[in-house]
C-alpha cells in the first residue's frame, strides 16, 4: 500500500509492504537499554493489555512478550502484519492490518498504547481522541524513537549521504538527539510524564548494517528495483573500504509517555 503525504519525503511515495522481507530480517535492532527503559515505565508488563500501534514485524511485542502482557499489533501494511504473524508463531499475539486513524476498539479497552519509529506519520488531530476513548482513564501511551547519529558516527553519516545520492527528498537525515515532539491536540487528553533521551550502541555487521539501510524509507520503500540495486553495490563496496567486519553505529532513543486525563 503507497503512502503520499507532502510531510514526508516531499510528497514522494513509499510502501513498506516492498521491504517487509528486509524489515523482519534487519530491523529488530533496539537493544536491552531500550527495553529496560520500558519496564523501568511499568509499562508493557503482566496484568496490562497493549496495543501497538505501527507495529510493522511485530518488533516491540515480539521481545516484550515474555514480560506478560497481553498484546495486539496493528499496521497499515498487510505485508508487514503477515510478517509480524510469521515472526510470533507459538506467541499469543493478535495482528491487524489497518491504519492507526481507523483503530475501532471498544473505549477503556487499553491499559497502555506504545507506538514506536511511527508517531509522526499519523493525522494527529484525528488520533489523539480515538486513543483517549481506547486507552483506560489514567492508563498509558508510550511514544518510542531510536535513530542513527550521522553527525556523530563516521559509517552512519556516510551510509546517509549515499540514500541522499539516491533519494535526494528523503527527510530521514541529519538526526540529532532532541525529544520526541508531541503535538498540541494532545494536551486536551493526556498529560506528559516522561520525556527523556539517551545514547545507545547498537552492533552491526557489514551485512546486518546494510540491511538496516536498505530496509529504511529512503530505499527499499520507495526506490525502483534498478535503483535500490544501484544503491546496494555502492554501499556493499562502501563498507567494504571503511568499515570492519562487526562494529557499533551510534544511536540515540527517545521516549515520551503520556498518562490519559
């Protein structure tokens, strides 16, 4: 399914159905810091029903699945949420595959609503009252981000400037540390309790690296196969002269949660 949205990219389509494949094999990247931060919430934990909103593969219940709460995912892309069903096999995990502004669940039905690499995609004014009606008074909405520091790290920066060779509209580049940004609309329901960010090393190897990159919006969700293909012999070679076989990529993450009025 392409999305257009003059926000993103300059209006220029993507569909993350094209890299799902990708998405399931290169993206589950968040390491133990970033789950830790989320118990350290009490959030996503046993006795707590959660929806995960954008959830692409499946990634955040996926790995906080052992911690006992019960789980539905949803996402716009029927690629990915059938990816996300292959992924949790044997995990009693319910996937949707609809948009985030159709979400038509019964109100109070969430004790916590976490959305993660997704947040500024959404039509916030339409979003912001169907998530007061789901989620419980005084229950929950975790907002999560983690990205690259191209500024920072010598691999990420070069590996952004090669999607810009390709891409030149993608407005995925040049992150730097700031807090996630929550928009206006929301303050009439929730009010923000936690607003942090911190620095993250994630491991890579060349391949795994490559993945992530090819995975990301810039490429594999909007390129043609000759260009992604182009693209993908520049950067193997790129890292072949620059990078050693394992190495970490600097990130940071950012978490806001938001407690429902």
């Amino acid at each position: 399914m392409f999305i257009k949205d003059e926000r993103i990219d300059g209006g220029t389509k993507f569909d993350w159905g094209r890299t799902s494949s990708d998405y399931a094999k290169f993206r589950d990247i968040y390491p133990k810091e970033f789950y830790d931060k989320i118990i350290e919430y009490g959030l996503c934990m046993k006795g707590q029903k959660v929806l995960d909103i954008g959830t692409g593969t499946g990634v955040i219940p996926r790995n906080m699945y052992k911690y006992g709460a019960k789980w539905t995912g949803t996402d716009i892309s029927a690629n990915q949420i059938e990816q996300a069903k292959i992924l949790s096999e044997n995990m009693d995990i319910q996937y949707l595959a609809f948009a985030t502004e159709d979400l038509d669940f019964a109100e109070n039905t969430f004790d916590v609503v976490t959305a993660c690499q997704c947040f500024f995609y959404f039509k916030h004014e339409e979003v912001a009252p169907i998530l007061h009606k789901i989620i419980k008074p005084n229950g929950s909405m975790l907002v999560m981000y983690m990205a690259w520091l191209p500024f920072e790290d010598e691999v990420a920066g070069a590996s952004e400037q090669l999607v810009l060779k390709y891409n030149p509209k993608w407005t995925g580049s040049g992150e730097k540390m700031r807090p996630i940004d929550i928009p206006e609309c929301y303050n009439k329901y929730f009010e923000i309790v936690n607003n942090e960010q911190f620095y993250l090393k994630v491991p890579f190897t060349r391949e795994s690296w490559h993945g992530r990159m090819k995975a990301c919006r810039g490429i594999g969700a909007s390129l043609s196969e000759n260009e992604i293909a182009m693209w993908e012999a520049e950067h193997k070679q790129m890292l072949e002269k620059m990078a050693p076989p394992e190495f970490e990529i600097l990130h940071y993450a950012a978490f806001a949660e938001l407690k429902n009025k």
